[in-house]
C-alpha cells in the first residue's frame, strides 16, 4: 500500500510516499480502506513539532525523543471497512465509515487498522468520503469546547473563523441559538458570513478588544489571544476558550473558572453528533484544496501558509 511516512521532524519536505505492506487486523479491529484523508493545522504542528510552551519535553517522549515514534502520518479518514479482525462486532466488511486515529496516527495512507470502540462510527451513501473528512477535525474540535457553553442569544467571538475549527465553531454556535462574530481576515469575510456569522471583524484592520463590546464565549483557535489581552471582552460570566494554550495558562486556568483551555478528546458520540448536524443540514463542510495523496508536501506547504480556508483533504486511489 501507499503511505505516506516521515522519519524526522521539520519542513514539509520530511515526508515522503513510500510502498508499505497492507496491515493486518488484530482482535477487535477493522481495516479500513482509506478514500479520504486530511491534512490539518493539528498534522503539521505535529510535524514541525510545534507545541505550546511547556511540553516540548512530554511530547517528545509522547511522539519520539529524538525521532518520529509512529512511522505513518495523518489523524482524521473516511473510507470503507474491508476486514475484520477477531471478535468484532459494530462493524462489518462492506460498511462505509468516518472517525480519527488521533495520536495513534497511520490514516494518510491507502489502509489503516484501528480499534472497533475508538471514534469510528459507519456513515450514511448520502455524504461523500471527501465532505466526511472534513468534518472531523474542526467538528469535534468546536464540539467538545462549546458544548453546554452557549446559550439562546449568547454573544460569541470565533477567533480564527475562516478555519477548519473556526468555520465548524461558527456553525455550532449559530446552532446552540448564539450571535456570532468571526474574526479573520477581510479576504475571508463573505465566506464566514455565508456559514452563519452575524459580524466579521477583520483583524488587519480592527482590535477587537478596543470595540467595547463584551462577549458570553471567546473561542481563540488561532493561538494569539491571551487572558489579560481578553478579560476586558468577557461579560461577567463569559467563558475565554483557548485551544492552542501553553503550560502556565492551562495551570492559571485550575484557578480561573472562566478561563478553559485543554486538548479536544475525540469519541464515537462528537462524530454521531457531526453527522447529525451535517444530515439536518446545520453543518457543512468547508472545503479550500483537495490533493492526491502523492502530493503531500505540496498540501503540508499549503496549510503551513496559515490562509487555508476550512480544510484540504487528500484523496486515496
């Protein structure tokens, strides 16, 4: 099979496609033969190894100390099962399904293996391999976070709306009955309109935080937001979410009720509620590029740019 592989952290230019032998399923796992796969802002951190202040040493034990521990890349697929291994029961050869490898890695590849009870759930004909995938990243990302966090007419800024996380963030919002204002830039604008915002604030242009208006939720999926710089834009019980927070503010946050930060955990429940938000037509996929699997560092350089609007996807032939 066709994967593709890095063996050192860096550039783009570290991965590689190589011919691996097609993995086997284990007791309690389905292989599945991947159509989709994706390349997300989550995938090339992991590959420049840039992770937030503090745990540059946890993560090197967790991926590899001085290399890279999981050999195959990528998170997020959607494809078809087409074995099964020893005692599995929720699936079988034939189904189409979606879900996440998480930090186990291996799904920017043609096959992949992953335990039956991980987040995998089986999709419906009516969505394609290429809109399922783009759903996954961004779509338990802004879940996991905002979930019991928004109210009916709640006012909340999506820092960062125009990506994969902010563009699903928007969608949720509005759907949890919010007022939503995105943040991104003004190339970027009639795109976060059109997927339900009620403003935009481009931030080339304008600060935020010197317009005066206070918010229930302030979701920063950018990374460039801080507490002191927000707490001003807080209404008395808003909540600041910041995703890509280091050691000392994820600490300052055991304090600070209205400050939550931490790492969005993946699960069969967050993809059942993507698909059924998708299938009441309340979330739809933004999609900027799609590439072939053998154009993987041109789809790392890409995302590595920092304008991608929603998601690229590779396809897997």
């Amino acid at each position: 099979m066709k994967a593709v592989i890095w063996m050192a952290y860096g550039t783009p230019d570290v991965l590689e496609v190589h011919d691996l032998e097609e993995p086997t399923p284990k007791n309690h796992e389905v292989l599945v033969k991947i159509a989709s796969s994706a390349v997300t802002t989550g995938d090339c951190r992991m590959r420049r190894f840039d992770v937030p202040s503090g745990f540059w040493l946890p993560a090197r034990l967790a991926f590899g100390l001085f290399k890279p521990r999981k050999k195959i890349t990528g998170m997020d697929f959607s494809g078809e099962v087409v074995a099964v291994g020893k005692g599995v029961s929720l699936f079988k050869k034939g189904d189409r399904v979606f879900g996440t490898t998480g930090v186990a890695l291996g799904a920017n590849s043609e096959y992949t293996c992953i335990a039956e009870n991980k987040a995998l759930i089986k999709i419906p004909d009516s969505i394609s391999h290429t809109d399922a995938v783009s759903l996954i990243f961004g779509g338990i990302t802004a879940l996991y976070f905002l979930q019991g966090k928004i109210k009916q007419d709640s006012k909340v800024l999506i820092n960062g709306a125009s990506g994969s996380v902010g563009s699903s963030a928007v969608q949720v919002s509005k759907n949890y009955g919010a007022k939503v204002t995105g943040i991104c830039s003004g190339s970027n604008r009639e795109l976060v309109l059109s997927i339900g915002a009620d403003k935009v604030i481009d931030y080339t242009n304008n600060d935020f935080s010197d317009n005066g208006v206070v918010y229930d939720v302030i979701l920063d999926t950018v990374g460039n937001l801080s507490y002191a710089g927000c707490k001003r834009s807080l209404s008395k019980s808003g909540k600041l979410i910041l995703i890509n927070a280091g050691l000392g503010t994820i600490i300052s946050s055991l304090v600070k009720k209205n400050l939550i930060c931490g790492v969005a955990l993946e699960s069969k429940e967050l993809l059942q509620e993507i698909l059924r938000l998708y299938e009441t037509k309340r979330l739809k996929p933004v999609i900027d590029k799609v590439y072939s699997l053998e154009k993987i560092v041109e789809a790392h350089r890409y995302v590595d740019e920092g304008h991608k609007k929603g998601n690229v996807v590779l396809t897997i032939e």
